[in-house]
C-alpha cells in the first residue's frame, strides 16, 4: 500500500514537471528542447503509475482513479495516434483499399 502511493506520488510529480515543460515552452520561452523532455516526463510518468487498467493496482479510489486518467491521458492520445496511422498506412500498403491512396 505504502509502495502504490509512492508509485502515485512520484507519476503525479513528474506528469506535473512535464505539464510545466510544456507550458513553458508554450507560453514563456519557445525553445525545441522543453517538448521532448515534457514528453519524456509522461512517458515516465505513465511507466511508474501503479495503473488499475493494467492490472497494477488492486485499491478503489476515485480520487487516484481521475488522476490515473489525467496522467495517462497524454499518452493514451498518442498511442491511439500511432495506432490509427498504422492502420491507416497498412490498409494502403497492404492493396486492401481501406487506407490512403496517392497515385502520382
């Protein structure tokens, strides 16, 4: 128990530090080299979050439950991203039709 709240404790503070990279380089000083290492805090924040989607966490919150949405949230979106133009290059790719078609 005192292992899982470690685990939430962590992951919130380092979605929080990735959220301020961003934000910064969004609205305070634009410098290329905040977006990867924001995106390497959620990245990090999602591996280390105790989530109750993959079977990491046994307890019932509803506090840790929107928390656990909010901090997998960023990349969730990416991962549906990657997935979706999967799918979409290998419908094209494969001669199926269901993709994109370019013709030159």
């Amino acid at each position: 128990m005192i292992m899982e709240f470690l685990r939430v404790v962590i992951a919130t503070l380092g979605f929080i530090a990735g959220t301020f990279l961003i934000m910064g380089m969004l609205f305070v000083h634009f410098d290329w080299t905040y977006m990867p290492a924001g995106f390497l805090f959620y990245l990090f924040a999602y591996a280390v979050w105790p989530s109750k989607q993959r079977g990491k966490r046994d307890s019932e919150s509803t506090i840790i439950d929107a928390l656990e949405f909010i901090v997998e949230l960023p990349v969730e979106l990416i991962i549906w991203f990657l997935r979706a133009l999967g799918r979409l290059f290998r419908g094209s790719l494969a001669g199926k039709g269901d993709g994109v078609d370019v013709d030159f």
